[in-house]
C-alpha cells in the first residue's frame, strides 16, 4: 500500500499508522462515493452490477469511483501515504 513514503517497510507501527490512514480516508467520503467505491474496489464488483444495486447508472457509478479515488489520494497524499 504504502511504498517508501514511509519508513522501513515491515514496521508493525508504521503498518498500522497506514492502515489507520485509509481507513479513516475512506470513512471520510460521502456515503454515494463511498458506497459505490466499496463496492468496486474493495469488493471488486463489476460496475453493471453495482449500478443495479444502487438503482442508478453505470456511467454515474463510474463517475463515483472515479471521484472517490481522486478524494482518496489527496487525503492520502497530506497523511504522507503513496499508493
């Protein structure tokens, strides 16, 4: 997750401060993109199927990820975390 943006790889410390980091980033998005970039990147389903889920579009759930991921790397991007 984190490359050498931090320290040593392998820290349990620096591990969690990371985990911790994404976690609460992740919160942090309205739920629309959040719901739509769980859905996508952490449980990795197709986009068709989650714009059946949520009721909407598959363009609009696109979009949401899309959002969602350009929120998650600027938060991430101030904690000091690279991708």
């Amino acid at each position: 997750m984190a490359d050498a943006a931090g320290p040593s790889s392998g820290d349990p410390a620096w591990e969690r401060e990371v985990r911790e980091g994404v976690t609460r980033a992740f919160r942090s998005l309205p739920p629309r993109l959040q719901a739509a970039a769980t859905l996508a990147l952490i449980e990795e389903r197709p986009y068709e199927e989650i714009a059946a889920a949520l009721g909407t579009s598959e363009g609009t759930i696109k979009t949401r990820v899309f959002r969602a991921v350009r929120m998650l790397r600027k938060k991430l991007d101030k904690l000091g975390i690279r991708p």
